[in-house]
C-alpha cells in the first residue's frame, strides 16, 4: 500500500516507522481480536480535510459557522446507525469506547453509585468497574464473574444485583467467546429496578450481520467501538433503544448533553465520515458473509486447536475469539507463548482466564480471533495451517516456567525472550505464516 508521499518529504523519520508498521501488518497473521483492517474509503475519510474543522454541538443546532456539510455528514452517520442496529437514537461523537462508556455512567449515575459488570480477569472491560479505571474509583463497582467452566454465572449476578441494587448494569466485555445473554440480563435489571446497558464493542460487526443476538429489544443502552468487528475508524456510538426511551423518555437527551457538552469539545468529523462509510459497508450483504466467515474461521480454528490437544475456554467458540487455557504449560505462561507465536508470525494478546492462577500482567491464557485475516480472505483450510502453526510454536515454551520470586523475573524473562527470538523451530514456522500472507495480500 502506498504510503504517503507528503510524510516521506516532510518527516522522514515518522515515514520510515510507518513503512515497517505497514510492512509488519502486511507480513503478520494479526490475531489480536479487538483489530481489524479498516477499508481504503474509511482510511481516505479518516484521512481527509474533515480535520480542519470545528462543529461542536449537533446537526442544525452549532456553535460554530460553515457546518452545512458536516450537518450533512453527521446526519448520514446517524439515520444508518439507528437503521443497522434497530434502535431511535443514536450519537456518533463519542471519541471511542473508552469515552462512550464514561458518558454513559455520567447521564445515568451519581458518584458513589452501585454499578456491575463483568469482572476483569473474568474477560469484562476496564470501563465496566475495574478498580484500575476511573469507573471503578466514582462508582461502587459489585463485579459479577464467569463460572469455572468459562460461561457466565447469571445466578451469581442475579444474586449480587438484588443484594446491592445498582443503578447501571453492564452486559458485554472484551473477553467472552460465548453469546452474551441479554434476555436474561434484562430480566435481572428489571427485577432490581437498574438501566442495562450492553457493550457490544467486540461483536457489533457480528450483531448487525445476524450473526449474533441483537441486544435492541434488551437493553435501555448500547454502546459500540467502531473499530472492531464493525470494522470502522477508531471511534465509538450510543445508542438509546425503544426500550429505553419507554423507561426515560429524556435518555437520548441526557446521553447527547453528556457527551456535549458535558464531556467532550468538538466532534472529530473526519471520523464521523468515515463511520458513516464503515456504517454503509456494514449493511452490505458481503458484510454479512465476511461476518459469517469470522465465525466459521473461529469455530475450524477451535476444532483444529481441540483435536491436537490444546485446551480451549469454554471448550471452543460462539463468535470471533478464543482463549487458550495454557494452565498444563504452567502458571503465567501466557507470557511465553505471545512472544513465541509473535516469532513464528502470529501477533495475539496474553490474557486472563477463569480462576486465573496467576496476574493480569503474567497470565496464564492467550486470547485470539479471527476479524482480521478474515478480512484479507482467509477461510477454514487456512484455519489448519494456523493451527499447526500455533500448535508447533507451544511445543517451543515447554521448557520455560515462570519464577515464582517476582525479583528474578525480569532477568529470568529477558533471556527468554532472546531465545524465543532466535529459535531456529520458531522461525520455520514463521515462514509458513509469511507464505500465508503473501498468498492473501492486504489492500492489494
Ligand atoms: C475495546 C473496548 C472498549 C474500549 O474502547 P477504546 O476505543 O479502546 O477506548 C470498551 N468496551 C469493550 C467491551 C471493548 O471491547
């Protein structure tokens, strides 16, 4: 892909980053669940003089002059927003999701109010309560986790919500490869008197293909990134469903004043552009076969990863992710086999796992999904090859454990690293990755 020109002449040195960050996308399987590859028409508006211009506030109603095109453009984005989810309402300015998720919890809650969500290590989001995170600091946050079999425990969350009483509960996270169960969550925010809200970030590319359940006739809120699934510029939505303007007639106004001008300036346009663009390509019926095609990609590729012995959370995969149990490698060895599949071509991300034996930074499973190289065309054949592949590049952390003493890790970790790096078997394998992705080119 061409590079820009005008940023070789004026900045060589950022110039030259951008050449290997592309040719490392080009070259890579990229795995990790939460990226995508977004089109060329969604770059070309991300990209575009819609930078230079102010237009806080919303269509028809601005602070600022000469916004008779932007008027026009966020108008666009919404009516297609509130078309492909199903829903009356939608803002297309939050920033991203991070943002989007701040400005819910700011129109409907006080500080110091009970929220829920799905626990951290149990695959939530930080934005969802996480003690880390700015929610979990001005809101008392009552996690609800998942069981030891990966799935959620409703009966946990039902129990804590009646007991605590929140004001916002949140379905939907970062790390959950089953149906989320909106139906169900619904019934326990109703019997405890609380808004849901379901963050649909990961699977909203799914949700608007039918390919998983909508959660529109379930939640009073939906928040999306659109960079995911969605596979859109980095920014974010809310949306108020039916459901929710029945409960609060004045919700979409609440949401609309808390993102401005209660939280954020100036709408970024250029993004707006290209989610309206994203939103278009997503009601396609090539979408909905690429969504399909996620899916089928995760399911061979958890079928292939089961037969030759690895064991999977959940035991395989409803949607676009899997989570590696590396608990037989043992404890932290999520550690090992990022940087192991990283050698032999494969960028994916350590994480948690239920009953994690050990931390969020040294965990003991591995998360991956299939947006991306379903993008550049890949389909269930080349699921095998990835899974002989990821298989291959395991066998190459058997021999590491990580130091129980947290004072010999670093050590202990970098020398790891170093011979992971220059593992002969490793870098076979990254060959065969390599010839997988010259076979199926990105933005050809
Ligand atoms: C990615 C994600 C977010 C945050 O989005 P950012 O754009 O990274 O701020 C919020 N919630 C969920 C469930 C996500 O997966």
């Amino acid at each position: 892909m061409k590079i820009g020109e005008h940023i070789k002449a004026r900045d060589p040195k950022i110039y030259e980053e951008l050449v290997k960050e592309s040719e490392r996308q080009q070259n890579s399987l990229e795995m990790i669940p939460s990226e995508n590859f977004a089109s060329e028409a969604v770059m070309e508006a991300s990209g575009s003089i819609l930078t230079n211009k102010y237009s806080e506030g919303y269509p028809h109603h601005r602070y600022y002059g000469g916004n008779q095109f932007i008027d026009n453009i966020e108008s666009i984005a919404i009516e297609r927003a509130k078309k492909l989810f199903g829903v009356p309402h939608a803002n297309v300015q939050p920033y991203s999701g991070s943002p989007a998720n701040l400005e819910v919890y700011l129109s409907l809650c006080s500080p110091g109010d009970v929220i829920m969500g799905q626990n951290l290590t149990d695959g939530g989001h930080l934005t969802h309560g996480f003690k880390t995170s700015v929610t979990g600091k001005i809101f008392k946050s009552i996690p609800y986790h998942v069981k030891p079999d990966g799935f959620i425990d409703i009966e946990e969350a039902r129990r804590l919500a009646m007991e605590h009483k929140p004001k916002l509960i949140w379905v939907g996270s970062t790390s959950y490869m089953r149906e989320f169960p909106f139906e169900e969550f619904s019934k326990i925010a109703e019997e405890c008197g609380a808004y849901l809200a379901a963050d649909i970030s990961h699977i909203s590319g799914l949700v608007v293909s039918g390919v998983h359940k909508s959660p529109s006739n379930y939640a009073d809120i939906i928040t999306t990134t659109t960079h995911k699934t969605l596979r859109g510029p980095r920014g974010a939505i809310i949306m108020v469903t039916e459901k929710g303007l029945k409960k609060d007639p004045l919700l979409a106004e609440k949401i609309d004043k808390t993102v401005f001008p209660g939280m954020q300036g100036g709408p970024h346009d250029h993004t707006t552009a290209a989610i309206a663009i994203a939103l278009l390509e997503a009601s396609s019926p090539e979408f909905a076969e690429y969504s399909r095609q996620i899916v089928r990609n995760a399911k061979a590729l958890a079928s292939a990863l089961t037969s030759k012995g690895i064991k999977l959370v959940t035991g395989g995969t409803d949607n676009h992710l899997l989570l590696i149990d590396l608990k037989s490698f043992g404890k932290g060895s999520g550690v090992f086999a990022q940087e192991a599949l990283e050698s032999a071509g494969i960028t994916t991300n350590k994480n948690t796992i239920p009953e994690e034996p050990s931390s969020p930074f040294f965990p003991t499973g591995i998360r991956m999904g299939t947006p991306a190289i379903t993008t550049r065309g890949m389909k269930e054949k080349q699921m095998d090859e990835i899974a002989s592949i990821i298989a291959g590049a395991l066998e190459e952390i058997r021999g590491y454990s990580l130091p129980e003493n947290r004072e010999e890790r670093h050590a202990y970790l970098e020398k790891a690293f170093g011979e992971l790096r220059e593992n002969k078997n490793l870098e076979d394998l990254r060959k065969r990755s390599e010839a997988l992705c010259r076979e199926f080119p990105l933005y050809p």
